[in-house]
C-alpha cells in the first residue's frame, strides 16, 4: 500500500473553525473526532481543484482557496493497520457569505451522512476536541 494524497480545507468565521463531527475508532481510541472537509487527490488534478471539488460534494456549497498553509504528513495506526496521508492543507472562504450564518452543512459521502459543526479554535487548540489528521492542531497554531 502506497500513501494517499489527500486535500483539506480550513474554514475558520468569528474564532470557530467547521469541522465534520465523526465517531468511531481513530489512532487515539474510539469515540467523536473532528476534520476538515476534504479528500483524496484524484490523478491529473491538482490539489487546490480537488478541495474545491470536495466540498462542492461533500457539502453542496462552492469556496475560494485564499492561501495554501503546509503540506502535512500523517502515519498513523488504527487497530494494527498502518495508515499515510499526505496532505496539503489550505485556508479557503464560502463564495456565498451567507453560509456562515448556517450552524451545520450534511455531510454526504457515498452512502455515509455525518454532519459539520462550528467548532470554537480555543477547544480545538487547547485539546478539548480531538482533531485529524495528528499535527494540524500544532499547524493552526503558527498559521491562523
């Protein structure tokens, strides 16, 4: 197995950053954890075309990439099995200014459903929340 490239995108309105509420097992345990909206990086499509293609299907809504953050790499173990992401991280804006007014977006992801939430950077920052991939915590800590 290879590693995976992946995009994710970082949306941050009046100190709260939306993040995509999960549950289930992850490299700390199992239980609820918090990500970015994004995905794979398909083949022939740069990274920034990927975040704004994820979000259009993941959340029906459209962004701007605003400024590429950093590159982050994740190896990480979930029972037992390895896992290896590569992934480039960028700040990004609704287009319509209105959806920062909304206080979650369904989050469809082929027959899976979660939802987003508006997550306070001070939980975030301060450990209160578990968020993926391990080392982006410490990223919006230097770059927001």
């Amino acid at each position: 197995m290879y590693p995976r490239a992946n995009t994710l995108g970082i949306i941050i309105n009046n100190n709260k950053i939306l993040l995509e509420e999960q549950e289930g097992k992850h490299s700390k345990g199992t239980g609820t954890y918090y990500r970015p909206i994004g995905g794979t990086i398909e083949l022939g499509e740069k990274s920034t075309e990927t975040i704004i293609r994820e979000y259009s299907e993941e959340i029906a809504v459209d962004i701007v990439v605003k400024r590429y953050i950093a590159c982050l790499e994740n190896i990480f173990k979930i029972d037992g099995s390895i896992g290896h992401e590569i992934t480039q991280i960028y700040l990004v804006e609704f287009i319509d200014q209105n959806l920062y007014e909304k206080e979650s977006f369904k989050v469809v992801e082929g027959s899976k459903i979660t939802f987003t939430k508006w997550i306070s950077l001070e939980e975030i920052l301060h450990g209160k929340k578990i968020l993926y991939p391990n080392g982006l915590k410490e990223l919006l800590k230097k770059n927001i």
